[in-house]
C-alpha cells in the first residue's frame, strides 16, 4: 500500500470525509473515489451503479464498490440528481485502481451547487488523511 | 530436536488429481443395473434437450477422486483453525455417533407424535437447556443457520410490534455488529441505521438514545462484538430501547466467551440466537448444514415458528394452533441431525463443563493477545473475549500486510485467521484459538507468528510470494472474482 506522500491529490478536485472526489465540468459534477480510496480497497472487482434518473441527499448512499477484501458503500458528495453513470466498470471495474480520477463513476446535475465550496481541498483532505 | 518444535508442515506427498471429466472412459460404469422387464420405448423428442456431459466412471474412479481431494483440505481434525468470528472448535466425535443411532438417524419426520416420543423429547430438553443456558425462556431450533435466526428474530419484532398496533420502520446496528444482521433486518423490511462504536470499541449509550425513537422497532447487537470485547453498558442501552418500546435482539454468535457466565434475559435481551454449529461443537464449514435455534422472552413466546414441542403430562407433542407466531420458517424441525449433535455436546459436557469451555476459550484468546502483542499491533489493548484482533500497522514499513502473514501461516500447517474483519480495523487479524487448543499448541502458534514477524522484516518477499509449501501458490483472488468459472470442462 502507498505511504501517504505517495498518493496523487489533483488540486482540480474536492474530496470528502469518505473518500470520493467531486469535479465541476460546465453544470454538472463527476463523481469517482480517491487514490488513497483504490489503494485502501485494493483491487475493485464490481461495482454497483444507481439508476440515470435517480435522486439523492449529500451524504446518501448512491453505490457500492467490492474488493476482494470488502465492500465498501458509496456516498453522495454533494446532493443531486444522477444524469449519468459509467457503463465501462461494468466489465473493467479495475480502471478505478488504474486510473482513479480519470475514472468518473456517476455524474450528476447538484441541486445545490454551493455545496462543492463545502468539501475538502487537495490540502484540507491530505490533512484529514495525516490524521 | 523435539516433536513439537518442529514446523507442523503442509509437505510430504500432495496427489495430482485430475478432473473427473479428464478420467472417465466411455463405458465405464459405478453400478450394475437390474435387467428391465418393461420393454424399452422412444422418448418423444420435444421432451429431449441437449445431453449432459457427465464422464463415465467406475466406483473406484469416484472413490480415489474425491479421497484424494480430501487430502487438500485442512479441517479441525488436521490442525489448529483460528478462524475468528467462526468458533472452529473440535467436534466430539460421540456427537456423530449419537446422531447416526439407527433409532434417531431414520426416524421419519412426518411419524405421527406417539410414534416419535422420544425425538421430540430431544427436541423439547434441548430447547430447555438453550432456555437455562440463556437465561431466557423458550427456544424454536427451527432455524437453519445465525443469519436464518436473525432473520427469524427480526420477523418476531415485526410481528410484536404489530401487535402492540403500530409497525415501526427502522433498526439500530452497531459497526462492531456481525456482517449480516443489516442484511437480515433489510430482508424484513426495515431500514438499518449504523451506529458507530468509540475508541474503545464499545457502543456509546448516549448515541444509542440520541437515534433511538418511537419509529425505530428496536436495536440489533453482537456480545462479545465483533471485535471480541464484551459490551459493558448493555444493561444502560436495553434499557433506553426499551423506555422508547424497542426490542432488543442479541447476536448470539460469540456465546462461546460466555456460557454460564452472562444471563441474556437480564442484560436485557428479548431475543437472542445461538449457532449450534459454532458454540456447541456440531460441524461447521463447507456451508453447513447449521442450526440457529432463537431464545426469547416469555412475552415473545406467542411469535416464535410453529409448530412447537410442548409436554402434556408424560408425553410430547406438535402445536401449531399458536395464532401470534410468525409461521413456519424451516421444513420440519430444521436441520434435526445438527440438533441431535448439540444436544449430545450439551449433556456430555454438563452445566460446569460448558462454563470451563467459556473460560478456557478466553483465556486461550487472552494469552495469545498478550504474547503478541509485543511485536503485531493491537488497536484495542484491553481484556477480549473468546478472540483478539490485531492488525499490520507494524509491518507497513516492509509493506507487508494482513493477507501476506496469513498466507506465510499456512505454510508452517495453519488454517489462517480471520482477515480484514471487524471492518472497523484497518487491516484486522482476528485470531479465536476456542478452548480446544492446549497451552503446547497455543505456544507452537504464538512462536510460529513471531517467526512470521521477522521474516516479514528480514525476507519480506518470502512473505509476498506465501505460500510456498502448497499444492498451489498465491491463488489470483481478483482474477477469480472478477470472472468466475463455475462450470467444469467438457471432456473434448
């Protein structure tokens, strides 16, 4: 596993107490799950997805991600509606350790944008994970 | 050197064996079958599908195949099996010769009662003990595994919830609680809520009365929890459940730390299982079969499966006019030759007998915490139960983790412990030796991790490429998971 000086933070991105990250693009949000999240989880092996359509809270549970050592839940970052989810980690759900912020797994349209200003920065986050 | 210093061994002869389609021969037969006296006719062919390609084989094809199989596997009975959270203690073999007596072994389960008096006595002394046991006061064994009886114990909050008039929605589960009691609540229909445990492991009362309220049926915790420190405040938490009409349902899953010593009933639990196949020695692995028989009060009585053993002056019989209880959740009286097997452990071991298992299994777990805990981190450094939960926060540096020391295991002739379970430790090892090992064993295991320990610091790819002594090597557990192969080959 990685030490922490080790992990990748873009500073383009926001994170979360859990793990995901949050990236802006034009009105909606994309959602995927931190280098220190893959790196913890070891290798994903499925991943479930919501519905396109469904709706859900910040802090809502929305999916979930198997490893072979747990099953981890999946939590909104920021409320909103799911106007798309990644098909391709149906069959490749390894491209969440290979490559884990080009790897969006839902986006959605936030219902209120202000709260991305609420999530941890590349710092704030890095001090969350220092402990 | 002595015999029990030396490494216990995985070595010495290991069969190849090939798939049993790779063996048959077209023609070869297991069975002699009698010449027909009806003539032979046509199957009409849209009842026809396409054969199944079963190889042919003779008896003792199948024989040596599945004997030689048989020597890959580890069990009880080849070697010490710390699987935590499993209680994989030795199965008294006057259990299986009690349960194969021709009388009990062939009795049919539709006998009419006066027929079966004395395998419904067997069940009705059983549920008694299970009930003195406890402290509770009546049992169905009906249940057929933990998840079965929690699911057994969430259908009778439902049903007495109705009863008081008005159905609640949600469950309260700790994080320290066993995997699938969300699952079984969830199955019921109501919506769990976690419930996070302190620094010390344990669950905080004031949060239980902070979630507690008059939309939640009640609460669902595992004592010992799952990381084997026994639930201190219990009495505080059932009390604030009960105070808002809440159940409170007991995962009785580590009993093993604690029969004779706790009394369910007056911590405060209305409903509690036990599994049979962990805490009274039936066999257990393989996927069963279980038994999860379910304890509880007198006032859940009326919602416990039917039919039920009840004893009208000197003989038994089959109730099932219960209009409160949930129904019937398993065929017949459950899986019946696991009950015969507890019932047996019971009565050979004896009220002080069990209470001596209890104790024992603790002070097994505590004594390989302490001599450990020296070189394997411990994230909670105070007495345990039946089981110990170290993690790998030690072996970082050498990027050595959980699963690389218990594959290392295996190759000095040990099942591995419990890995990455409680959830709540990062990297857990959760090691339950049970009461069956013996002060000589329990050192040969604590020896052979330190051992394990070092090499981690000074050989760390030896621990990387583990296990070595094998049939097979480090199997791809991520390949195997992502894409399945569940069917065998053709024979081609």
């Amino acid at each position: 596993m990685k030490e922490i000086e080790e992990l990748k933070l873009p500073d383009d991105i926001r994170y979360t107490d859990d793990h995901e990250w949050a990236k802006i693009t034009g009105d909606t949000v994309l959602v995927g799950v931190s280098d220190y999240a893959q790196d913890q989880m070891g290798d994903v092996v499925f991943v479930e997805l919501p519905a396109i359509g469904d709706t859900f809270a910040k802090g809502d549970e929305f999916g979930t991600l198997e490893s072979v050592k747990a099953v981890s839940e999946l939590y909104m970052p920021m409320s909103g509606e799911v106007i798309a989810v990644n098909t391709a980690l149906a069959d490749s759900p390894e491209l969440i350790n290979q490559q884990p912020y080009a790897t969006w797994i839902v986006e959605i349209k936030p219902s209120d944008p202000s709260e991305y200003g609420q999530l941890h920065d590349a710092a704030s986050y890095l001090q969350l994970l220092k402990g | 050197m002595s015999a029990t210093s030396e490494p216990l061994g995985t070595g010495g002869l290991i069969f190849n064996e090939p798939l049993l389609w790779h063996k048959g021969r077209k023609g070869r037969t297991g069975m002699s079958i009698p010449a027909g006296d009806v003539p032979a006719a046509a199957i009409d062919d849209a009842l026809l599908g396409e054969p199944v390609d079963f190889p042919d084989l003779s008896e003792i094809d199948v024989v040596r195949h599945y004997t030689r199989l048989s020597q890959w596997n580890f069990g009880v009975d080849s070697g010490m099996y710390p699987l935590g959270s499993c209680t994989m203690k030795y199965n008294p073999k006057t259990n299986e010769r009690q349960a194969a007596t021709p009388a009990i072994a062939a009795a049919h389960p539709m006998l009419a009662d006066e027929l079966c008096q004395g395998t419904l006595r067997l069940l009705f002394e059983l549920q008694r003990s299970l009930a003195a046991i406890t402290g509770l006061d009546a049992v169905s064994l009906q249940p057929a595994a933990g998840a079965h009886g929690e699911l057994t114990g969430m259908l009778i909050f439902h049903a007495w919830h109705r009863h008081q008039g008005a159905q609640r929605r949600k469950i309260l589960i700790p994080d320290t609680a066993h995997g699938t009691n969300p699952a079984s609540a969830a199955l019921c229909g109501y919506q769990a809520v976690a419930i996070k445990s302190d620094d010390r492991g344990m669950l905080d009362p004031a949060l239980v009365a902070e979630l507690m309220d008059e939309d939640t049926a009640g609460i669902m915790l595992t004592n010992p929890n799952t990381l084997g420190l026994f639930e201190e405040r219990i009495r505080e938490i059932a009390a604030i459940v009960h105070a808002k009409g809440g159940l409170v349902y007991g995962d009785g899953a580590n009993m093993n730390a604690v029969l004779g010593v706790i009394d369910a009933k007056r911590c405060g639990i209305d409903v509690l299982h036990l599994n049979l196949h962990k805490t009274f020695s039936t066999p257990h692995g393989g996927g069963g079969p279980g038994a999860g028989p379910v304890c509880v009060t007198s006032e859940l009585e009326p919602f416990l499966p039917v039919p039920r053993v009840v004893k009208e002056g000197g003989s038994f019989r089959l109730d099932s006019d219960r209009p409160l209880s949930v129904g019937r959740i398993h065929a017949f009286h459950g899986n019946f030759g696991i009950l015969v097997r507890a019932y047996s452990y019971i009565l050979t071991m004896g009220e002080a007998g069990l209470k001596q298992a209890s104790r024992l299994a603790v002070l097994n777990a505590n004594y390989i915490k302490e001599q450990l805990k020296d070189v394997l981190h411990l994230p909670y450094d105070r007495p345990c139960m039946h089981e110990c939960v170290f993690s790998d926060l030690n072996q970082q540096a050498q990027k050595i983790t959980t699963l690389d020391m218990a594959k290392r295991l295996i190759d000095y002739g040990y099942h591995p412990p419990t890995i990455y379970f409680p959830l709540v430790v990062h990297g857990a090892l959760m090691i339950e030796p049970t009461e069956t090992e013996c002060k000589d064993d329990l050192d040969q295991f604590i020896a052979t991790l330190r051992t394990i320990v070092r090499e981690a610091e000074e050989q760390p790819d030896l621990l990387r490429q583990a296990p070595h002594r094998t049939k097979v090597r480090r199997l791809d557990e991520v390949q195997a998971a992502r894409c399945p192969c569940l069917i065998g080959p053709s024979a081609g």
